[in-house]
C-alpha cells in the first residue's frame, strides 16, 4: 500500500499522520517532510502511525535523523502497530520514543 502522509504545526506541536508503508522507496518524502517540520524547531513531534502498516529501517533512520537534528525533541508514536513496536523493541529505541494511545498528548503523558 503506497504511502500518504498530512502534517501541520500548531504552536510548537507538530503533526505527522502516516498511512500505508514507509520504506525505503517512500522514506525520502518522509524525511524531507520531516525537515521542513524540524525548520519550525518544535518542541514535540506527534506522528499519528494508527495506519502505518509497515516501517522498515528507512523510517528508524528518519527518527533518529530527527533527534540528531533536534536533540530536545519528543517524538511521539499514537497507536503504533504491534509490529512497529516490536521493530523499535528490537533496534532499542522504543526509549528514544514516547508510544501512546491518545494524540492528546498532555493527558497522555499525565496517564
């Protein structure tokens, strides 16, 4: 399934849902969506993954490209796949990562 992807930035909260398959024919898009996000220097990074199907290693490089470029940034995964938390359990950067149920965010992060 070919990737979508819909982004926006409120105050210092941006937003990226991902729908489809991120892998590496679709990750070059992600990543330069996610430059133009970090260019805003925001301080939380939501990404709405609750129909992302598939993430291969192109889409943790994304990630991790993201907290280089932004060391302070809290990257958020609302209702990632078992497959994707599995993927991020294995490389070790589930704890680079917030994974939460809600895009509420604040009431997330309370609970």
């Amino acid at each position: 399934m070919p990737l979508a992807m819909n982004s926006s930035l409120e105050g210092k909260t941006a937003r990226l849902e991902l729908s489809g398959e991120l892998d590496g024919n679709s990750a070059p898009s992600v990543r330069q969506e996610v430059e133009k996000i970090l260019g805003a220097s925001p301080d939380r990074l939501v990404m709405v993954v609750d129909r992302l199907t598939f993430m291969a290693s192109a889409g943790l490089r994304i990630l991790i490209f993201a907290k280089q470029r932004q060391p302070g940034l809290k990257i958020y995964m609302v209702q990632p796949q078992p497959t994707i938390v599995d993927t991020l359990k294995k490389t070790g950067f589930y704890d680079g990562v917030y994974v939460v149920d809600s895009e509420d965010i604040d009431k997330a992060a309370a609970g």
